[in-house]
C-alpha cells in the first residue's frame, strides 16, 4: 500500500513510526512532514489546509489512504475533500469532527444524552458573559468554543480574573475567531485521564490509558502549552472507572452522534476527570492527542493499518487492541518561552545517541532540516518517549534519555509522571 499521512508534528512522527512497521505499506508520504519524519517518509511541502493539493498529490502518486492527523484539517472537511474525489481517508467527516471544533456543540450534546459532563453555560457576547460571572462561583473555567491549538481554556480562580479571561477570548480575540463564543462551566477538581479510542461509525474499541502535562512549567504553573509530557496508562484509571465510562461515556458518545446523523470514524479522545462524583468528561478531541500519541502508540502491539481500514469499511468489531504489559513516558524537550515567544533555528546535538536502542524513541515536534543539520523550528521540539516494565522504571529511563538531546534554549518539566509516586 501507499499511504500519505497529512500533518507535521510530534504526534505525526509517532504515527509514521507506527505506520512504517506494518508489511503491507511498501512507501508512506507525509505532508508537510519535519526533519525526523523525513527519516521515515517522502515529505511533500504541501500545508495541511491545502486540500486541492493534497487531493491533488494523492492521486498522482496513486495514494491508498490518506491519514489526517491534525485538528484544523478535520474540522475544515478534509476527509469530505478526500471522499469526494473517490480517495480512502482515515478521520470524521467536517460535521462529526464538530465534537472537537466546537466546544458548545459538544457540550450540548453530553447534556442531550446524558452523558456526564460539567454543568455549563454558552455565551455568544461578552456583556452576557460578563453578567453571568456577577453572580457565578469561582475557581471558573473559560473555554473557546472553536479551536485553540490546546490553549483556549482559562481557569480563573476570583471574578475579576474571569473578567479579563472573558475579555481575552471574546475581545482582545487572542485565539481568533475560536473566541468568538465561548462556553463558561463549573471547575472540577479530580485527576484527569485521557483515554484514546478508534470508531468506525457504530462500534469503538478503548486504548490505553495516559496522562498529559499541560502547564508550562513545574508544579503545574505557567501558561497553558500543547502538552509538556505525558505517561502511559494512568494508575489512576482502574477497572471499575473503566467499566463505569464503557456504560456511560464512550459507546453512549459514538451512538449520540450517530443519531445526531454525524456518524463518526476515526479517533475520539476522552479526557476525563475523576471526580468525586465520579468520571466527568472534560473535553472531546477528534483525533490522536499530542503527546498521548507518543506514548500510546510505541505500546500497541497490533497493525495500525489494520485498524485505520477497519475504521473507515465499518468492521472495527473484528479487531481486538493489544497493548504491551508496560509502561511509557514521554518528556517534552521545548523552546524556552514557549508558548509565547522564543527563538527558533538551533542545531539539535545527540539524535544519533536513539539509534538502535530498543525501548527510546525520539518524536520531532518542531525540527527542520538546515544545511545538512536539523534545527529547532517551533515551541515544542521533541518528544522523548522511553519505555520500561513500570511507570516509575520509564519515567527513570525517559529523564536519562533527555540528557543525550542538546540545543541552545533548551527547556522542559522536571516533573513528568512524578503523580505516579502517589499511587
């Protein structure tokens, strides 16, 4: 098979990696790719909103099937693109990835069926908004109903913080038109999970577990980031909050939307939180999540394209996941500044030290190649993901790992996965 794989970030790289392991993809394509996937794939400079052209790429190299990785593409319609030009894509179609691309969408739609969720409500101005939070209870959160790259959700603990928050979103516009509404719901507290899972339209099969580190920097301070690290699977997700979110969350989601008429297949990311009251579902994503990938995948022992065509035929029922009886850690090597400002172009030192060792990957997240040497290109760099027989052996092993990787500016959390030394 021929497969093109559409994005260009830490969560594509482990997807190539993935991809490349399956003996029936004789060449993989990645648009726009980075410096690691290009070891991996043919990468086309192609963006990922360029749909004609990728259409267009696709059917001149006689694609197979054609993943869409990221969040904007997928809530823009490019498996519809793809579809309509007779190609096989793996992802929702624009109206079933509005479970993502629209927060107040999907929060209307937990409330509908009844699926548990924080309560909340939806506001379409900031004089409404800001009347609300007159008589409201703090901590708060505020959320960009569209898409913020991970980073339009503001926790404000008194009034007057909630007040700016609303003027940042819906005002000052500092994610765009994502703040155009926004969603104001209660503040849970409870640990939260992400639990990743593939649909085929009707059936959905659970992966693993994990646990991603948002806030920049140690101890959960700091602004918000893409992620900062992850851990996998979660000691705090057992079986009987598995067995309560089977019932009540994940099949209920797929039939939800089904009767919705937006029929999902692809990928749909639970993030949970585990309340008091018991699981919650903070958020929908309509895809890999960015680390979680990075430590889900280097885990699953089954054939990933398998279970992409499984997806989208509708026969995900015949597949059963497996998953290795271990542990993964991933530790984000960053810009410092991220996720403002920071300086890119920086020659990354140690890659070949990956080589040959079982267990240690390395995922590019924002690397380019520069006259023959690859350079730091964004805020998040690379992932450094290291497996082991346990959590605390992996997050041992992944902190190792991140001292063979130097670049100027060089930044990252000390404390990835240190919640495992409270189980």
């Amino acid at each position: 098979m021929k497969i093109l794989l559409v994005g260009g970030g830490g969560r594509e790289h482990a997807l190539a990696w993935k991809i490349r392991q399956s003996k029936r993809v004789e060449k993989l394509y990645c648009a726009p790719g980075n410096a690691g996937i290009s070891e991996l794939a043919e990468c086309a400079d192609i963006g990922v909103m360029e749909f004609d052209r990728l259409v267009e790429f696709a059917k001149e190299k006689q694609i197979d099937m054609t993943i869409i990785a990221p969040d904007d593409p997928l809530a823009a319609g490019a498996v519809d693109a793809f579809e309509a030009a007779g190609l096989k894509a793996f992802g929702p179609k624009k109206n079933a990835a509005i479970l993502e691309g629209s927060k107040a969408f999907s929060k209307d739609l937990m409330k509908k069926y009844g699926i548990p969720t924080a309560a909340y409500e939806t506001f379409d101005t900031p004089e409404s908004a800001l009347s609300y939070l007159e008589n409201a209870k703090f901590p708060i959160v505020l959320k960009a109903d569209g898409l913020a790259l991970g980073k339009g959700v503001l926790i404000c603990n008194t009034k007057e913080e909630a007040k700016d928050g609303v003027k940042t979103l819906m005002l000052d516009k500092q994610f765009g038109s994502a703040g155009n509404r926004i969603v104001i719901e209660e503040y849970m507290t409870g640990r939260e999970v992400s639990v990743l899972s593939f649909v085929d339209g009707k059936s959905i099969k659970i992966m693993t577990s994990a646990q991603d580190h948002k806030r920049a920097k140690d101890g959960d301070k700091g602004l918000n980031t893409g992620g900062m690290g992850t851990f996998s699977p979660s000691p705090f997700y057992t079986d009987e909050i598995d067995s309560f979110c089977r019932e009540n969350i994940y099949q209920k989601t797929v039939d939800a939307m089904k009767s919705e008429g937006r029929e999902f297949k692809g990928v749909i990311f639970f993030g949970l939180m585990l309340t008091k009251d018991g699981p919650k579902v903070l958020e929908y994503n309509a895809r890999f999540g960015d680390p979680e990938a990075q430590v889900v995948l280097p885990r699953m022992k089954n054939d990933i394209v398998d279970i992409f065509e499984a997806c989208i035929d509708g026969t995900l029922d015949n597949i059963e996941l497996e998953f290795e009886d271990n542990a993964a850690v991933c530790v984000v090597l960053a810009s410092d500044g991220y996720p403002e400002h920071y300086e890119k172009g920086y020659e990354i030192k140690g890659l070949d030290n990956f080589k040959d060792k079982e267990g240690y990957y390395v995922f590019h997240a924002g690397s380019s190649k520069k006259d023959g040497t690859v350079v730091t290109n964004g805020g998040r760099v690379l992932g450094i993901t290291a497996k082991g027989e346990n959590l605390v052996k992996a997050r041992e092993n992944a902190y190792e790992a991140v001292k063979w990787i130097n670049f100027d500016n060089k930044y990252m959390r000390n404390d990835i996965g240190k919640a495992i030394d409270e189980v």
